[in-house]
C-alpha cells in the first residue's frame, strides 16, 4: 500500500518511520538541527512550492528521505491508518 502525500507522490506505506507536524517539533533544538544537518547532505525532498506543514521521515532500501508537504500530519496520519484498516479487513496484513 502507499500513501499520497501530496502533488503526485507516494510512498510506500512500510517505509514511512514518522509523520511529523513540522510546527510543533521545530520548537525543538534538536529536531531544527536534525532537519538542517538532513537537508545539507540531501535527504529532505520538498514534493511541493507551498508551505510545509508535515515531514515525513521514511527509509527505504537502507536510505532515509525526508519528504516535506503541505498535507497536515493529522490529515496524514488518517489516510495511513485507513489503509492500514483497508489491509487488515482484506486479510492482506
């Protein structure tokens, strides 16, 4: 299963580590360090020109990405769990 997280992209649903609200954990130092050190070694992708609200941290393949999107986590984090409702009704999980 994947997950639209906004303007086209999709990742799979068994890669994604955390869906994040980007306001509420930059309040932290650590988490802006963490996203700034990520975006200079190139990890942080932006599927979008609008302002993000989520960061969604995945790994796949032994290679972590940082997807920045408009799409509320809360919003997120429903599509997430809907499809994983969707796969444990069909039997699938």
């Amino acid at each position: 299963m994947f997950l639209h997280i906004g303007n086209n992209y999709v990742v799979p649903i068994k890669s994604i580590i955390a869906i994040l609200d980007l306001e509420k954990t930059t309040i932290s130092k650590d988490t802006k360090e963490f996203l700034r050190i990520a975006e200079e070694e190139g990890f942080i992708k932006a599927i979008n020109e609008d302002i993000p609200k989520t960061f969604i941290l995945t790994e796949m393949d032994k290679k972590s990405r940082i997807y920045l999107s408009s799409i509320s986590s809360v919003t997120l984090q429903k599509r997430a769990n809907a499809l994983k409702k969707l796969t444990v009704d069909s039997g699938k999980e």
